[in-house]
C-alpha cells in the first residue's frame, strides 16, 4: 500500500501552483497578460497634472464602494459598480466564501501606474487595471493572499468618477479556488485544518477530518509556523478537479493522493504581482492542500498525508522553490515524525537503494522533478525515502534544528551554493549523499 500511497504525493510550485515540486523549478512571473494601455479622445501625456487624471483618490472611491458591497455580500451593489457583472455567479462565490473564518476580504487594485497617465485635452481616460480579491483565513493565513481580476477603468472628463468597464478573472494567482466553481462547498473546521468540500461528501470529509487534521499538527510541531498560524487550508475533491491548478489538472496530480499547490504572499501595501514579500519581512507563501479521498484508506494513511503535505505547505514560508531531493524528503522526515521514526520504516529499502540512488542523483547535481516523480513505482519510492534518509543523517549528526535550516537554505533559492552545506558539515550535496551513505 504505502509505495503507491507515497507516490501520489507532491507538491506545486508557483503563484498558480502549476510545476511540481519536486522539479526544483520555479514559478511565473505572476504578471497578468494585461498592461496597461491608456486610450482616449486626446494626446496621452505621462507624469502631467493637466488635463484628466487618475488619482489615488478616485481609485480609493472606487474600491471602497467595491469592498463595502463585498462585505455586505450585496453583488446588486457590485454590478452597479461593474457592467456586465455575471451576478449569478458572483451571488455563488460571495455565499461560499462567507462561509469560511476570514480575518480579511476585500479588493485592492495594482496602482503602479495611477498618477501617471493623463489625457491633457480633458477628455474620457481608460486603461487596464489588475483588482485584486484579497482574502486571509483566520488562523490559516499569516499574510493575505490574492486572486488577481483584469479589467478596464474609465475617468470620462477631470470631475468625473472612476467606473469599471467588466471584469474577467480570476486568473495567474492561486486559483481557482472552491469559490471559483460550481457546487455547493461546504466547510468543517477542525484544530489544525480547514476542511473545504462538496456537499455530497460530506459523510466522507467528516471521516476524515481529524486524522487530517492531526497530521498537519504533527507536521506543526517539528516546523516552525508563521504567526498566527494553527491550521492550513484542506480542500478535497475527486483526481479531475483542476482546483489551485490553472484549470490543468495532469496525470500526476490525479494519481496522488494529495498534493499542495502554492499560495504565493504578495506585499499588500504595494499589491505589484511581482513584488514579493521579502524573507526579512515575513513569510513568503503558504500552500493550499488537495486530497483525493478515495485514494485515503485509512487514519494512518490520512495522518502520514496530512503531515507530509503539511510539511510542503509551511515549508514556502521559507522561499518559491527548492531541490526536489529537500522537498520531498523534507516531507518524508516530518511525516515520519523525524529521522529515527524514517529510518524505523524504511532502513532497510534505504540502505539496499541508496548507492542507486546516489547515482541517479547524478554526483550531487539533484534529479529533475519527472525523473523523480515520474520513474516506476519502485524508484519513486525510493528517491522519496533515501532522499529523507539525508535529512535522518543531518539529525543524527548534527541535531534537529541543523535539518530545518537546511530545507529553509535550499527553498531560498538566492542561497543555493556550496555554502547551503558547511553547516552540517559537508563540501557540497555530493559530500553529503557520501556521508550519507557511510552513515547508513
């Protein structure tokens, strides 16, 4: 049962949680196709007073009337503010979220350009803005989250208001999320999880909900949290649900018994898509977590992948990416409650696959995340696990804390250098994966 199991499990990079994790890769940019691009009745002039502007002013009218109809969940007020506002639809996205613990809601737009486009004859101004839907889980989220929206706005003369011209979204940032489908998604809440799901699985997502839960505070316990945060968000739906996967769900997803897809953090003050919070100012992501369940057989299965995606989900807090060997076997040593515990479950296969595995780690230059993931079932079992055995290694030798600010090295993307591995006592990963095996 548990290659299988462990085999369906991954983790999602990016903004929109679209590359595994395993490939060590990256995300998009997050920049929204949109630009924008002024147009009006007259010549555009930037960074000139005369003539109409758009104001910070007009935009603050304008989103705070947004915001207020949001809280109010009155979308007859939003469709007055937005032409052609699909109401239904947003009737629908408005009830689901009111039905989770939000310590924020409300729209914000990108103001990197607002001051700066002018038409001087006075007459109509219109161009692209991205609006984004900024929400924050309570006890889930430590800094606010976005779906980013495009739309046009207009000015039609220097005293006129701002006014939407449509809006299409969400699209490029965590999505879509349960609110941006269709059902009727309901949510239990349990110490460390937030458990999103449809109706007709309810029976099912209460099965569930503690074991899940408990992973996720196993996985707590050893990883440091972001503050505030004692519960991560857990949607489950069927293998088909392009949920936090850009509508794209793929053959690896479906066959996992869950994954995480990345929520990307973006500075709420400034709200530019590419502006990222830096380490120094707080986390940068969290993960929302996907579980399929029927590939959950049991509370041992359910606890092992609550934890191991848990581990993937706190771990962004530390940075966008990571080699897949740390990011995997990150999330095996936290699901198996340490070294000790993997090495209790798995030394022996460890120590029968590791000089395999070391070759396939290609003298320390890692392994891409489809030749880690996407190998037999055999093999992917053991790159899983001989990668955690590294992590059991650098606990033994070197204690606890060293393994933490390893992964969080590795995952901070600007640090991976020879430099990542002197603390625990080695030249570079090769060095390691050597000590490594004389160690096992």
């Amino acid at each position: 049962m548990y290659p299988a199991s462990l085999g369906r499990r991954a983790l999602l990079l990016g903004a929109a949680g679209t590359a595994l994790a395993g490939c060590g890769g990256g995300s998009g940019s997050g920049r929204s196709a949109a630009t924008p691009s002024p147009s009006s009745s007259g010549p555009i002039i930037h960074g000139q007073d005369a003539g109409t502007v758009i104001l910070d002013a007009d935009v603050d009218a304008l989103v705070d009337g947004l915001t207020r109809a949001l809280e109010a969940g009155d979308v007859r007020a939003m469709a007055g503010l937005v032409p052609d506002l699909d109401e239904a639809e947003w009737r629908r996205r408005l009830d689901i979220l009111g039905r989770f613990p939000m310590r924020e809601l409300r729209f914000d737009v990108d103001r990197t350009f607002v001051g700066r486009q002018t038409n001087a004859s006075g007459g109509a101004l219109t161009t692209d803005v991205r609006l984004f839907l900024i929400h924050q889980l309570e006890a889930a989220d430590s800094v606010p989250v976005v779906q980013e929206y495009t739309s046009e706005v207009t000015k039609a003369d220097p005293e006129a208001e701002l006014v939407f011209g449509g809006l299409s979204g969400p699209h490029s940032l965590n999505f879509p999320a349960p609110w941006d489908l269709p059902g009727d998604w309901q949510v239990l809440t349990g110490p460390h999880a937030v458990l999103v799901f449809r109706a007709p699985q309810r029976a099912v997502a209460e099965r569930w909900l503690e074991p899940l839960s408990e992973g996720i505070g196993q996985a707590m316990a050893m990883v440091p949290t972001p503050a505030g945060v004692t519960r991560l968000l857990v949607a489950m739906d069927e293998p088909d649900s392009p949920l936090f996967l850009r509508n794209e769900p793929n053959d690896v997803v479906r066959d996992r018994g869950g994954f995480a897809a990345r929520a990307q953090y973006l500075d709420p003050d400034s709200l530019t898509a590419e502006t990222e919070l830096d380490e120094e100012d707080g986390p940068r992501a969290t993960s929302r977590i996907v579980v399929h369940p029927g590939m959950i057989t049991s509370d041992a299965d359910a606890v092992e992948l609550g934890s191991h995606e848990a581990a993937h989900a706190l771990a962004g807090q530390w940075g966008l990416g990571g080699d897949t060997w740390a990011v995997e076997g990150f999330a095996m040593w936290v699901e198996s409650g340490g070294g000790d515990g993997l090495m209790r479950r798995f030394g022996g296969e460890i120590r029968a696959a590791f000089s395999s595995y070391r070759g396939r780690m290609r003298n320390g230059a890692g392994l891409p995340q489809d030749v880690f993931q996407e190998a037999d079932p055999s093999t992917v079992h053991a790159n899983y696990v001989c990668s955690g055995a590294v992590l059991a290694y650098v606990e033994a030798t070197h204690g606890r804390a060293q393994v933490i600010d390893l992964v969080r090295r590795v995952y901070d993307l600007s640090g991976v250098n020879a430099k990542v591995f002197r603390g625990v006592g080695a030249r570079d990963l090769a060095d390691l994966l050597a000590r490594t095996e004389a160690w096992l």
